[in-house]
C-alpha cells in the first residue's frame, strides 16, 4: 500500500534487485525507468560496505561498464 496522487493505492509489486558498479549505475537506472510502467519507479542505490571478496571480484569482472 502507498499514498500516490492523493489517494491510498494497493498493488502487487516485486522487489528486484540489480547487481552493478557505480560507474554503471546511472546507465542501468535510465534503463529501468525507461522500461518500467510506472511513471516514478522506485530505483534506489545502496552501498556495499563489505562483502565476500570473491563474490565483489566478480562484480567487477562481469559487469560491463558504459563507453564514455
């Protein structure tokens, strides 16, 4: 449930979280509100403190990164 435009709405909505660097997090939330068929999708960005290393390595080897 949510306040939208005045009144109390109730959807059903879906968590999807996206695995990304920032360099590449401005390009993949264009994307998702490109794509999305609300007009103001909830795109957040948390920051990772820590992590399995291994797992971050591979983060970084897998995502591909905007061309500037």
């Amino acid at each position: 449930m949510y306040w939208w435009e005045g009144k109390v709405q109730q959807d059903h909505e879906t968590v999807l979280i996206f695995k990304t660097l920032p360099e590449a997090y401005a390009k993949l939330e264009r994307l998702i509100v490109d794509l999305h068929s609300y007009s103001v999708p909830c795109v957040l960005a948390f920051p990772v403190v820590e992590g399995n290393p291994p797992y971050l390595d591979w983060i970084r080897e897998n995502v591909n990164l905007p061309s500037h």
